[in-house]
C-alpha cells in the first residue's frame, strides 16, 4: 500500500512491523462491518475508546469490535472512581483524532493505555491506522514498543 498514515509512519520510524489494511473503497462503518470486509476474526480486530474520569483525566481503552466497555470496570483498573466515555465532538481536540480513525499511535498525548486481556489470546491485533478506512496489525510486544500499556479484563 502506497498510503500511508501517521501511524504508520511513526511504526516505520520505530521499525515496528505491521500489516496495514485497506477498506477506505467499503461501505463498512462499524467495528464488526470492518471486521467482515476485511476478512478478519472480529474478536482480534480493537476499537480504540477514550474516556475521561471524575478526576478530569483521560484513559484509552482498546476492546473487541464486538465488546462494550465496562466503565466499572475501566475505572477500577484506572484507580478511579468513575469514567465516562468523552464527548464526540472533544475527540479531535484531545486526541488529535477523529471518531472511527481514532488509534492508540500517534495521539496529541500519552494517556494511561488499557488493552482487554483477549487481546494477548492472538498472535496480532488489528486496530484504526489513525485514519477511517485504514486499519494496522501488529504484534502486542510491537505494540508496546509504540505505546505504553496494560492488559486488564475490561469489557462486559
């Protein structure tokens, strides 16, 4: 793929390998349509969620397409009292990112990274490229490379 995001440039320069996927010429618009078009076990394909705790500070999430988020849960594992998801139009000024091209790479700012546990059942997760219609995958010990994260159960 010619393409390339930011994202992808920043695994590039870190000389983290992936695999990039295409489905910018789809209709697919949520997490499990992508995961359809793509091919793709929809329980290795992520979706990145940002959310913020009564503390005002902000944590993102990656689960499962096809998984909520239990912000019981999400919080517990934050040391917080509670976490809310972040409101759709502060997405952009927070992160950098828009909603359905959101990606743990690359945000404006390091924010405490949670990954669900499933996510160390694969060899490789797939998850936004930074922008909609593109999607990475890559290898957990790559991914930490890039990212400092956790793994914790953290969906319904």
């Amino acid at each position: 793929m010619s393409f390339k995001t930011n994202v992808m440039r920043i695994l590039d320069s870190s000389k983290i390998p992936y695999i990039s996927h295409c489905y910018a010429n789809t209709d697919a618009v949520s997490g499990i349509e992508v995961a359809e078009v793509l091919n793709q076990n929809p329980d290795k394909v992520f979706k990145t969620l940002v959310t913020v705790a009564k503390s005002k500070a902000y944590y993102v999430f990656l689960v499962p397409v096809k998984c909520e988020l239990n912000l019981k849960k999400a919080a517990e594992h934050a040391g917080e009292k509670s976490i809310e998801m972040i409101k759709s139009k502060d997405l952009l000024p927070i992160t950098g990112y828009i909603h359905g091209g959101c990606s743990p790479i690359g945000m404006k700012k390091n924010f405490k990274t949670t990954i669900d546990i499933s996510a160390s059942y694969f060899d490789t997760i797939i998850f936004s490229a930074g922008k909609i219609g593109y999607q990475v995958e890559l290898r957990l010990d790559g991914l930490m490379k890039a990212v400092d994260f956790t793994l914790a159960d953290i969906v319904d």
